[in-house]
C-alpha cells in the first residue's frame, strides 16, 4: 500500500467532543480572517462580518456531516 493512500473514515478514531472540536477550530480560523484583515488594514466590519459568515456556514457543515457519521455506525 502506498504510504500517500488516504486513510478510510472507519480507520480514523472519531474526537471524544467532535461538535466543540469543530465549533472551536472554526472560532479560531474566523478570528484569523479578522486579524489579517487588520494587519494588512481592511476593513474591519465587513471582515467581522465575513468571518462570522464563514464560522456559521463551516460549524454548520461539519455539525452536520458529523451527526450523520455517528449515525451511520459510530458512538452515539
């Protein structure tokens, strides 16, 4: 087997808080986007607004395809 292969779903260990998990990388990937909008001095509103967008989109998604992974055979 090729060491690039990708590792399938059922292999990967599933998080002990994987909805906090995700709530929390996505907190900080948007505080990220409003820092380098300041540093590099945009503007800050639409930044703000853009980031708390893209947390609402991504911690949906991944709050979603979560669910269904517990659903189809994981730990309740």
């Amino acid at each position: 087997m090729s060491p690039f292969a990708r590792r399938s779903r059922q292999e990967r260990k599933i998080p002990k808080r994987p909805y906090r998990d995700s709530a929390i990388l996505y907190a900080v990937l948007a505080a990220a986007i409003v820092v380098v909008s300041a540093a590099t001095g945009g503007d800050l509103v639409r930044a703000f607004l853009f980031a708390l967008g893209f947390f609402a989109v991504a911690t949906a998604w991944s709050w979603y395809r979560w669910r269904t992974r517990l659903r189809e055979g994981g730990r309740p």
